[in-house]
C-alpha cells in the first residue's frame, strides 16, 4: 500500500511552487516543507486553537496519538512524528 500512496504524492510533488517530500516507506509529509509552501512557521500553527481542535479531533476519530507523549505502544506512530537523524524533522501523517 505505501507503493500507491508514494505513486499519489509524485503526480503532485509541489505546492505553491514548492516541493513537499513525502517519506515513501509510511507516507507521512515534511512538515517543514509544507510550512514554506504556506509561507507559515510550523511551531506557529500548532499553538492555534484550531490547530489544536483539529489534531485532537483527527486523532480521535482514527485513533492515532498526536504525538510521542500519547503513544500506548513503541509499534504505533504519532501523527506528528519528530524524527532525528538520517531523516530528521518533523513529518506529519
């Protein structure tokens, strides 16, 4: 499945001009990445309220811990996954 998910991010590798790069092996996108295509800071988004309303709703609804903190199992991923090394940053699912 993560064949048809990278083969659906290549017909539209680019937002406002700029690339988004997208892990292939889990899908998740780079954060980073798409905070420069909106010309925002990504720290700046998440302290919104709505922000926030969102990602809780999300996680409830699919049952994905926001982030880290939430997890309930070292196999499980958050939707915002802080990643160092090789491919460090912040990948958003």
């Amino acid at each position: 499945m993560a064949n048809s998910i990278v083969s659906f991010f290549d017909q539209f590798p680019e937002y406002n001009g700029r690339k988004i790069q997208v892990r292939g092996a889990d899908g998740y996108f780079s954060a980073k990445d798409m905070s420069a295509a909106m010309g925002k800071r990504f720290n700046d988004w998440t302290k919104l309220k709505f922000t926030q309303e969102l990602l809780a709703e999300l996680s409830s609804q699919s049952g994905i811990p926001i982030d880290y903190e939430d997890l309930r199992s070292q196999h499980q991923k958050p939707l915002i996954d802080y990643v160092r090394g090789g491919q460090s940053g912040i990948w958003l699912h």
